[in-house]
C-alpha cells in the first residue's frame, strides 16, 4: 500500500475550497435557474429542446435551488411539470426516487405545507424499485432507497442487505464491479471509475444515514481505491465508460465534502488535495453561462456516451453539492468518520480490475490497465476500447497530462482509420476483428529508476456477431424484449480468442523521466492471413507532444521498413487527443517484434538533474 503525493504547488489559503465550492455552486444554480423556461421546463442547452424528461435532470434542479435559494425558489414549478408527464414517459427510477427523498429531507425543516409532502411521495410511488439492472451501480442505489425508506423496525434488516449488495461488487481492493451482477471467480469484471466514484457517493450516504460501523470500513476502502486512480491533479478518471465525466466527478465531490475533506481540520489528508485539484479542473471547465462542461475536453461532444445531457449532469452536480453541504452545516451526527484518517491505504494496484499504479505524480506517472475488463457495451458496430488491457488509461509527467484516455469506436471508422484504437493492436482475420484486449499478468519488476511490467495474451473477438438464422434472430428479439438485453451483454463475457496467435508485451517506463517503450511480440502458428492494422499504435496530446518517437519492426528476427506515421483526432474525453499509427501489415511469417519508444519533453533535463544531484 502507498500513498499518493501530490506534485508540488504553491501553498493555497486555506479557505480556497470553500471559495471554489461556492463559486461552483453559484454559477451551477446561476446557470441552472437561465435555462428553466417561464413554464418550469429545464431546457438543454446543447439539444436546444427540453431536458429528457426520462432522466433526472428537472428533479435534480429543484433541489438544488430548494436547498440553495429556499421555499420560494421555482422548486414547484418544476415539480409540476414531472407531475404533468405521463408514466410512461418516465425512467430513471432509482436515480429520481432518491431525488425526491432528499427532497423531502430538505422541505422537513421548514414546516412544509401537507400538499407538497403529498406531492412528493406520490411522486415516488411513480417510480417503482426493480430488483436488479444490467449495471450494479443502478441496483445499489435503489438498494439505498429502499434502506432511507424503510421503517424502523424493518431499517436494519435493510441496511444488511444493501450492504450485503456493496460487498458482493467490492474487488478486494476496494474497487466497485459495475457489471456483471455475478462477479464471482477469476472472469473478467468491468470496474469504470466514474462508477465506481458513484459507489462510493451512496456509500458514504449510508454511513451517514444509517450510522452503521461496517459501511464506515467499506467507505476507507473505496476511498482508497479513488486515490489510486487520481493523478495527483485534477484528474480521477480514465478507464471505462464516462471517464471524466462531470458526473463521477459530481459523486466524488460530495461524497469527500460528506467526509469533511472541505474542512480546515482534514489538511494533510490525500482526499482534500484530491478535492482541491477537482474544483480548480472544474474551475477551467465553467461555461460562461455558469455550467460545467460535461469532461474536460470542453466545448465539443468528443467522449461524451449516448446517454449524456448537459443539462442533467450539470442538475446533478448542483443537487449533490448542495445537498452534502446541507449535510455538513453544524456538523450534524451520523456524518461517517472512516475515511478522515490521513493513513487510508492507497493500493498501488488492483489485480482483480487489472489495474495498475506506477510511478509517482511528482515524476511520471502511469496507469495501466493489464488484464483488460468486460466490455459493458459489446454490439455489432462499435469497438469497445475504455476497457481494454494492455494500454494505459492516464499519463502524466510532473502532473501534465500526457496522452488521452482510450475510447469507443465505430467499426466502420476504425476501418478506414485504424489510428483510431490507439495502442490497442487490432488485427483483421477473414473479415473478422480481433484486438490485443486481454491479458494475463506477469510480472512487474523494477530495476534503478526503471520499472518493466510483462503481459501475455492472445486476441480477442473485437465485436459480436450478429446472430445466425432465424432461430438465432428470434432468441435475440425475445432476450431484447422480455429480458431487457441481459443474453446480449452475458456475451461480452463468452468473446472468443482467436487461435494460433500469442503475445507478449513489455511496457518499459522510466520513473524519472517521461520516456515509455511499448515491446509486443507475436507468435503465429496457424491462424490464416492475419493483417495488423495499426502496427505501433499509441496516443497523444497536441497539448504535449512526445519531442521522440522511434519505432523497429522485426519479422523473424529482420528489420522490416514500413511507410510514415498516419495520426488521427481521437473522440477522447482530455482535450487534443490524437491517434498515430503506421500503415497496416500483413504478418506472414511466424515470429514478429514491434518496438516502439516515446520520450517527452523533460527527459534530458531530469537526467541533467540526476546526474547533478549525483555528483554532489
């Protein structure tokens, strides 16, 4: 277990995290109150029409400025127009039911009128419980709704059991398994940290409403596992689905002011600079209207998720904010103490997620995800790349971003611009795709200022099949409509290997300086023509170029030349994300070695340093 350490700063005032924390919340409700229409409709800023109402986004604003501005805000006149909506046209339940029982908590001090508790609760017999959703993160917080909900006698009982649901999706690292429902064994598990912030958002909820001593113990844990993944900055983010999504940063943000990370007595705890780094990132993501953007890389809709609106995710982080400094104002009991001590283990890694931390965020830093993990989107026309192994999810040096986090992509697209995977090598076999996703780990071993991590793997099926015949389109439209999907993403767990193909990959760092080496090496003993599409592939920022790329291809042990790079836009989440590549390659021949090697700015001033510091 390690800590993370920050890179240096200059010293802040110590009242810099409130300041920003209420900037944030003033341009969110600033913002939020511009865009509610005089008929109490949240419009979306980017659509340009309504806010869905399927999801939370005009729940979630009336809490906020319920909270923020009082009883005589335009909480009501959006709570009428959801009363307007038909059943039918509603969906999020578990995200709106726990909306509107905060709501409810909010109103309570304030003597409210009998009608608008009627209101309220009639609003939530509207949004009926399921037992289970295809992703865990859904399923634990109607857990916690129906734990708040419960009453007394039967509220232990319920606490058990949400909490019995946590630990059945915690690695034992602390990390939270959003899919599958039964992450039992050694299979693969998808565990995106967006996700996993949430997890660890309604688990520290639980802690305070139940004021039980177990979740206090799985709060530390997951805390821990949050600051495994942040970069010593501003980032916590990268693997999976919505990577630094506005979203997962809204559920991290209130769970650590729930923590007290925003007070002057946490100073010298990890989680307060981590909160620190997030509200100054937020700070340069502001729109001019007072929102957020919804990632970092700002204006545009690049690493945005089809179920991504501005206007919602900017809503919930209003509601959450102003919903845990509510919390925090005079310390009321049941606020949970596990994570404040400033001794919380930070795992260096996770071994059931396939993740791995290395290096330092003074120096540079690497995660990287090794095993690689199930797909939470596996369909027929886009590659699922955020969750792949063998890349890494985040890199820095001396806490500058260095290349993007990895992404989705359309088959069709990554067809004609196969730049586009990334340092994922993709290789097309009679028409089929197959990528270098999956890999047992080896050893990670370091010597000096260096570190070597060895993964061996064989390639995986990139995409589903469609189904075949008519039985097989029958048995698809019955899982789709009687079974919500749940055959279909079961098969993001059956993708077959492709035989007669092994790899090995050595990723070489050096700790002190930003240079990485990528050395894949493939064994072909069978497979029919095999063509790599993206021989050398890796990404990077135009914000932070590498100043040095080199690249040797050897086929049976002889150098082997290749055409010039081919670099694409990549679609990521961080701002300026390219793709690069040389052209594709046809293996013919058993035994192949790609050696490709990045050095960034920086290096030759840090070995200047080194040598210096030596010498004295």
């Amino acid at each position: 277990m390690t800590r993370p350490r920050a890179a240096e700063a200059p010293a802040s005032p110590g009242d810099e995290i409130s300041g920003l924390l209420d900037d944030v919340l003033r341009g969110l409700i600033s913002g939020l109150e511009k865009w509610v229409d005089p008929a109490g409709v949240l419009q979306d800023p980017v659509t340009g029409g309504p806010s869905p109402p399927d999801h939370y986004g005009p729940l979630a604003t009336a809490l906020a400025l319920r909270l923020y501005q009082g009883p005589d805000s335009r909480w009501r006149d959006l709570l009428q127009v959801r009363v307007s909506i038909p059943d039918g046209q509603l969906d999020h339940a578990p995200f709106n039911r726990f909306l509107l029982l905060l709501l409810e908590e909010g109103i309570r001090a304030d003597a409210p009128a009998d009608e608008d508790l009627r209101c309220l609760r009639g609003q939530r017999r509207r949004c009926p419980l399921d037992r289970r959703y295809p992703s865990n993160n859904w399923t634990l917080l109607a857990g916690l709704c129906r734990a708040l909900e419960a009453p007394p006698a039967a509220a232990p009982r319920a606490w058990s059991r949400c909490l019995a649901q946590l630990d059945a999706w915690l690695t034992p690292e602390g990390g939270f398994v959003d899919f599958p429902r039964r992450p039992g064994g050694k299979g693969a598990v998808a565990t995106p940290i967006a996700y996993h912030h949430k997890a660890l958002f309604i688990a520290v909820a639980a802690a305070r409403a139940s004021g039980q001593i177990a979740w206090e113990e799985r709060v530390q844990r997951m805390l821990g596992w949050s600051l495994m993944t942040w970069d010593g900055q501003g980032h916590a983010g990268g693997l999976g689905r919505s990577t630094h999504a506005l979203f997962g940063d809204a559920c991290l943000v209130a769970a650590l002011i729930l923590l007290g990370m925003d007070r002057p007595e946490s100073v010298g705890h990890p989680a307060r600079a981590l909160l620190l780094g997030i509200l100054r990132r937020w700070r340069r993501q502001s729109r001019p209207d007072g929102l957020i953007h919804l990632n970092p890389a700002g204006e545009d809709t690049s690493g945005w998720d089809g179920y991504m609106y501005l206007s919602v995710y900017n809503a919930w982080t209003a509601a959450l904010l102003a919903w845990a400094r509510a919390c925090r104002q005079g310390d009321r009991e049941g606020i949970p103490r596990g994570g404040r001590s400033p001794g919380v283990p930070v795992p260096s890694g996770d071994a059931r997620a396939g993740i791995l931390r290395c290096g330092d965020p003074g120096g540079l830093l690497l995660l990287l995800s090794t095993r690689g993990q199930a797909p939470q989107s596996f369909g027929r026309k886009a590659a699922e790349l955020r969750y792949a192994g063998g890349q890494p999810f985040h890199l820095t040096w001396q806490g500058r971003p260095l290349c993007p986090p990895p992404v989705r992509v359309a088959v069709a697209e990554l067809l004609d611009h196969p730049a586009l995977a990334g340092w994922i090598s993709v290789l097309s076999v009679d028409g089929q795709l197959f990528g270098l996703t999956d890999w047992l780990q080896g050893a990670a071993r370091r010597q000096g200022d260096s570190l070597q991590v060895t993964l061996h793997g064989s390639p995986r099926q990139l995409v589903n099949r469609p189904p075949e015949g008519l039985a097989g389109r029958g048995v698809a439209a019955l899982d789709w409509r009687l079974l919500g999907g749940r055959m279909g993403r079961s098969a993001a767990l059956k993708r077959s290997s492709l035989a007669g193909v092994e790899a090995t990959l050595r990723v070489r760092m050096t700790l002190e300086r930003p240079r990485l080496e990528w050395d894949l090496t493939l064994h072909l003993t069978g497979a029919g023509p095999v063509t790599l599409l993206n021989p050398c592939g890796h990404t990077f920022l135009e914000s932070s170029p590498p100043e040095r790329v080199s690249w040797r291809i050897q086929a049976g042990g002889r150098p082997l030349a290749s055409g010039g790079w081919r670099g694409d836009r990549l679609p990521a989440a961080l701002p300026g994300g390219m793709g690069r590549c040389l052209p594709p390659l046809t293996l013919n021949g058993p035994h192949w070695r790609l050696l490709l090697e990045l050095v960034w700015p920086g290096a030759d001033q840090s070995a200047s340093r080194q040598a210096s510091s030596s010498s004295r």
